[in-house]
C-alpha cells in the first residue's frame, strides 16, 4: 500500500516543486506524442513548431501545463479542427502585467497554442480559470484543466495570455523563465510495465479521455472497458464484478464522485484496486482517495508512463494480498 500511495497528485503549490533546467523541445514532443492517438482518431491537425530553450522549472509540472492547454485545444475544435503551436525563446524588451501573471525584461521561452475552435466572449474569459467553470456542454466535462494551469503558471513566476472571440478561435501565450544552465542529457527510456490482459474499468464524466485512457491501457497489454460517468460504470459492473481487475476513475464527476464510485464498487468486489485520477487536487484529496479504498491518485492528463507503473503496483499488492490468503 505504501508504494503505491507514492503515485499521488504532483503539488502545485509553492515551494512543493523541484527547479531544473528542462529541455522545452523535449516537453512539447512527450506531449504531442501523448495526444497522438486521441487527434488521430478525432481527426484533429495539431501543426507544431518547437525551438529548444532550457527551461528553469519543474519538469513534471512543466508537462502538465502544455499538456493542460494543448489538451484544451483539442476538445475545443471539432472534427477535422486545427490547432496550431509554436515553441521559441523570446526576450521581453518591456515588463507588463498579463492575463495571468507579469512579464519583466529578460529571457524567456514562449509557447503559443492556437485553436480553430468557436471562441469565448468576454464573460467567458473572465471565468475559465475559476475551478469548476467549463464552456463545455452539460456531461462534457468538470471544467478543471485550467485552473491546474492558473496555478503552475503563477508557481513557476511565468505568465499567461489568453486571446479569444466568438466564432474566432481562442489563443494562450505562455512565458516560462529560461535558465542559465543547460539540460541534463535524457536517458534512454526504460521499458514500461505490460499488463497480462487484466480488464481494466475506466470511468470519466469527459468521453474524450475515456477513449484516450482505453487507447493507453491497450497499448499496455490491459483490457480496457470504457464508461462514461458512475451511472454507467454501476450499471456494467454489477451486472459482472467478477469481470474486472482494476478501476481507474475521474474524482469529480456530476452524478457521483470517483470516491463514492470506489467505495460502491469495493462493496460489491472487496480489495477490488482503485486509483483515482484527477486534474484538480487539492490538500485533502490524498487523504480522502486513501479513506475511501483507493490506492493511489494520478494527475491528469495520464501519462502512458504513470499509468504504467502505477496500475504494475496496485496490481502487485493485490497479488500479494491474495497469495496470503491462499497460503494462511
């Protein structure tokens, strides 16, 4: 339990985050290739354009933000939409305040999101950070993903610029602080953990990152079985609890929140492993993921490496605890 309580949601709160020299070029490709998949099949056009640029910044954090609002873009364009992003140092020859944060003279490296998508009026840009507030449709979403960005952007002395009208797309500009030193080299990546073809349950209110989650856990050897929101998910599993391994679900979801689902689901299968999934943290969502039977919390949006690991732990203990009862 305790190693996989380590998979908790990364803090964005002051002074909770670890600065390093990070490779911008490298935060936007992990990115784009994380959202391969997903504008694929919704046959979305993401044109980038990266420079590289080291970064001072956490680099988990750093990941999360472009990932939050490339992610955004996406959902905000339809079918055969386009989004278009560009990735470059820059020097700020005039300090001024802007949407979020203040730009001063010096260095930094700018990334530009761009959507084709149907704009937002004034009132509209007013409210996208507030938690909770979404443009989406009534079930398409809690609304979450910039209010996470709201906070990074403030943690890191960045700044963010939205720009936006009705029927004209919506552009963000962020400008994270650059760093004197140079990037470490990236180590060649390690072989993730597979899956054995366990069924995995995944549940979110946003049908999107349903899919996107299905896509991830099949490419690691898992069976994934979409729902989406807890009606749907209830309604599956009792009719077959014994049918599935795992849960992976969203916290905060309009009809039943991820905590609820997990206790309601541990109730019909005891020691069914749950991990909840969350954009939005919060001080006492640890705490209250552990109370109701979870065992771990990740960040959204996944990474295929997170998700990985983390479902190789849960799993684990599982197998242990089961043994035990076997051989007792």
């Amino acid at each position: 339990m305790a190693d996989a309580l380590r998979f908790t949601l990364a803090s964005s709160e002051s002074g909770l985050n670890e600065r390093e020299p990070v490779d911008l070029a490298v935060i936007v490709t992990a990115t784009l290739a994380g959202l391969a998949s997903e504008t694929g099949r919704l046959g979305i056009r993401i044109d980038a354009v990266t420079e590289t640029a080291p970064l001072d910044g956490d680099r988990l954090l750093t990941e999360r933000l472009v990932a939050n609002l490339l992610t955004n873009a996406v959902q905000a364009v339809s079918d055969g939409g386009r989004v278009v992003m560009r990735a470059e140092p820059i020097t700020v020859g005039e300090a001024r305040d802007c949407t979020v944060g203040r730009v001063h003279r010096g260095r930094y490296a700018r990334i530009d999101i761009t959507d084709s998508g149907a704009g937002m009026t004034a009132a509209q840009l007013e409210r996208i950070f507030e938690p909770f507030f979404t443009t989406k449709p009534v079930g398409a979403g809690t609304g979450l993903g910039l209010s996470l960005v709201h906070g990074i952007v403030l943690d890191h002395g960045a700044a963010l610029e939205v720009a936006s009208q009705p029927g004209a797309g919506t552009s963000f500009s962020i400008y994270l602080p650059v760093s004197d030193a140079q990037p470490e080299e990236e180590p060649a990546p390690l072989a993730l953990p597979q899956g054995e073809g366990q069924t995995i349950m995944v549940v979110d209110d946003e049908e999107s990152l349903v899919h996107l989650a299905e896509e991830v856990l099949a490419s690691l050897g898992y069976e994934p079985v979409g729902c989406i929101g807890a009606d749907q998910a209830l309604a599956l599993f009792r009719a077959s609890p014994e049918r599935f391994d795992a849960v992976l679900t969203d916290a905060v979801m309009p009809d039943m929140s991820g905590t609820e689902l997990i206790q309601e689901l541990q109730r019909l299968k005891p020691g069914l492993p749950a991990i909840l999934m969350s954009g939005y943290g919060g001080p006492d969502l640890q705490a209250q993921a552990h109370s109701a039977g979870a065992q771990a919390v990740l960040a959204k949006p996944l990474t295929q490496a997170d998700l990985a690991h983390c479902l190789a732990v849960v799993l684990a203990v599982k197998g242990v605890a089961a043994a035990g009862v076997v051989h007792a």
